[in-house]
C-alpha cells in the first residue's frame, strides 16, 4: 500500500517567521483589529472564518512553539496564552481554532522521533496547519476511543471510525486522529487532510463557538504511515506536561471571551444604556451599583489573568525540565486560572444585559455571543473538577491524573 504524500507543500505561500514573543504579541493585535470587525457577523450567520485563518496562520503566529532548534521562535507559554486571548477578545471560534494545532506540535516536541521533529516542524513553520480528530461522539465511554479501530499493517495502520468535536479539521492540511492500537495504547496520528477514506462533515450545531467548525471526522479504512504516527501513550507512564499545555489554551480562550465582553459591557454604559431611575445619575455609566460592579469585574478578571501567567511559567517549567513534580504542579496551576477565567468568562457575559438592560438583548446588538460562546467553551472540560484536583492536591499530595484534560 502506498503512503500518502502529506509532505508534499501546500498551496499557500510560506508564512512569516515570528522570531520573539514580543512580535508575536504585536502581531495578534494587529490581526485582532480586523478580526473583531468581522466577528459579530460571521457569528449570526455562521460564516466560516476561511479567510482570517489564512491571515492567521500566513503570519507565523500558528508556529510560534515550534523550537529555536527547528527555526521557531518557542515562545513562552505565557505568550502563547496571551495571543490566544488576543485573538479570541476579537472573535472566540477563531481564537479556539488552533488550540488542538499547538496541543500536537507539544506531542511532536515530547515524544516525536529527531525525524518527524525535523518534518513537521518545518512544514509547520512554512504555514501547515494541524487539526483534530480526537474525541468521540459515544456516550458510554467519551473519554475512550469506543469507536476508532487502529489495526497494524506492514508499514503502518489502518484507521477506521467516527470522531466528533473535531475543532480545527475542516481547515487543516493535516488532521491528529486519535486512537488506541490493538495492545489499548494510545497513539496520535497525523493524517493528510485529503488522504483517502478520510471525510471531514460540517455539522456543527451548536448555540456557541458556531464557525470552529468542530463537526465530524470519518475514517474508513486509513492507511497512516509508521512514521506519522507519535506514541502519546508515554504521556501517561512519563512526566510529560500534555495536560496542563493544552489546557492553558483553553483558560486563555475564556480569558478572551471576558475581555471582549466586559469591553462591549463599558462601551454599553457609556453609549446606550439608561440608568435606573432611582440612583439620580444621568447616565448608567455614573450608577454608584453599576459602578461598582464594574470595578469587582475587573479585580476579578485581572486575577485571572495573572494566574493564567503564572500558570505559563509553571508549563514553561514544565515542558523544559520535567520531572514528576514540576508536570504535575503545572497542571494545578492551569486548573486554578481554568478556574478563574471560567467564572470570570462566565460571569462578564451575563452581566452585560443585567448592566445594559434590555436593549443589549435585540438581535440586531449581538451581544449575546459572547455568553454563548463562553457558555459552550466552558463545557469543555468541567471546572468542577478543576477544584476537585487542586483540592486533593494541597490537601492529600495527590497528583492530578496525567491526560489532555488536566
């Protein structure tokens, strides 16, 4: 059977090498401008955001991660969190879209042999794009692959099943499928997005982050070279900071959504809003309630994001000397600022019509997507359980268990 040739280049011209986190930051401000333009409208009409993810990745930021050694700027982690939240104050579905693009470049980087480093990192760094296929639809077992069979073949394997929440694919060159090998080990597989068997469907429905496209991911028989396959299974008996790197993203995607809507909650009282009738002020912005509540959530949002960067220094730690301990008080440092950005994420989006009043609920305003972007983002992994493991943590010394969800 003949391998696929994913290595061939993509019709893209190359992107731009990001050399500092200092640019890299300037940068997704700069592209933020536009893609805040844009957002209200792609989001009530669900517009694919096909053109901003070119712009996106054409300007380097999408191999900011890849190392000095391989010709990347491996930036912090806490610069990484910082342009993730840039990016989705101007538009969340497009700030979440890479997050499954660096979680692979980590397990090229941790796991990944000289050669495949070598490969994908520079295609990566030319303007390659990485999706995914990890998760299942199953509701017996979500966090098992029940669906996705992965048999050995000369040369490689065969990859047959159903994925969901495929955040990233419908864009990808390239798309990680997860599956687990006939001896249950778990194993990450990068395949062509127009490799045979492989489909990707647009059926995303849901009432928030509407144009990740993160739809479904159908596998019918594909063969995966030896080579393109990274056994993240070591994750598991290995300090390797999985965990808490994907999930600093997706801290940093909700610390996003509160920045935008406390941004629009400002403007609102500034501009629109009428004060209540009893507070004797002119405007709502002068309400000495309203006043106050403004203040709590910006202490508020402000802690969470210094412990998202305090988080990034721990992963930073993490990821260059792992050991047991550092992996796993990394992984409670991203669970406390999941913590934070989560109710703050939360709490900004809904507060906006309290503090607007009615008005900010007409649909023409669309005020509404930023609750319902943070309300279905925050559903990605459950914060309780973010408690749960800080808790047994300090408590008991209990170390959170190791997977990409912790």
């Amino acid at each position: 059977m003949n391998a696929p040739s994913w290595r061939a280049a993509t019709t893209r011209p190359a992107a731009h090498v990001v050399t500092t986190g200092a640019e890299a930051i300037d940068i997704a401000k700069s592209l933020a401008v536009d893609f805040a333009a844009g957002a209200a409208r792609r989001d009530a009409e669900r517009i694919l955001p096909v053109a901003e993810l070119d712009r996106f990745s054409q300007s380097g930021l999408w191999a900011i991660t890849v190392p000095k050694a391989f010709g990347g700027a491996e930036v912090s982690h806490a610069t990484l969190a910082t342009v993730i939240e840039i990016i989705s104050a101007a538009d969340a579905s497009i700030g979440q879209i890479p997050q499954n693009h660096f979680s692979v470049l980590f397990q090229v980087r941790a796991v990944g042999t000289r050669a495949q480093q070598e490969v994908i990192f520079g295609r990566v760094r030319r303007g390659a794009r990485l999706g995914n296929a990890l998760a299942e639809f199953s509701t017996a077992a979500a966090h098992k692959f029940t669906t996705t069979t992965m048999r050995k073949t000369p040369g490689g394997y065969i990859i047959s099943g159903r994925k969901f929440y495929s955040t990233g694919a419908l864009f990808a060159d390239f798309i990680s499928v997860g599956a687990a090998d006939e001896e249950g080990r778990r194993l990450t597989a990068i395949v062509p997005r127009d490799a045979p068997g492989l489909t990707v469907i647009d059926d995303w429905s849901s009432f928030g982050q509407r144009t990740t496209a993160s739809g479904t991911v159908t596998l019918d028989d594909v063969f995966v070279p030896d080579d393109d396959v990274l056994p993240i299974y070591r994750a598991q008996s290995e300090p390797i900071a999985q965990g808490p790197v994907a999930q600093i993203m997706q801290a940093a995607i909700d610390s996003g959504i509160a920045v935008a809507a406390l941004a629009d909650t400002m403007h609102i009282l500034r501009t629109i809003a009428r004060p209540w009738r009893d507070s004797g002020s002119d405007r709502a912005a002068d309400d000495p309630y309203t006043i106050a509540k403004i203040g709590r959530l910006h202490i508020d949002l402000h802690a969470a994001q210094a412990l998202l960067a305090r988080a990034g220094k721990a992963v930073d730690l993490a990821v260059t000397a792992p050991t047991d301990d550092s992996v796993a008080k990394a992984s409670i440092a991203v669970a406390a600022a999941k913590v934070a950005t989560t109710n703050i994420a939360l709490e900004t989006s809904s507060t906006l019509f309290e503090l607007g009043g009615t008005r900010t609920t007409l649909a023409d305003q669309h005020f509404d997507r930023h609750w319902r972007n943070a309300r279905v983002h925050t559903l990605h992994d459950p914060v309780r359980w973010k408690y749960q493991v800080v808790g047994n943590f300090v408590l008991n010394g209990i170390a959170p268990p190791r997977h990409g969800l912790v």
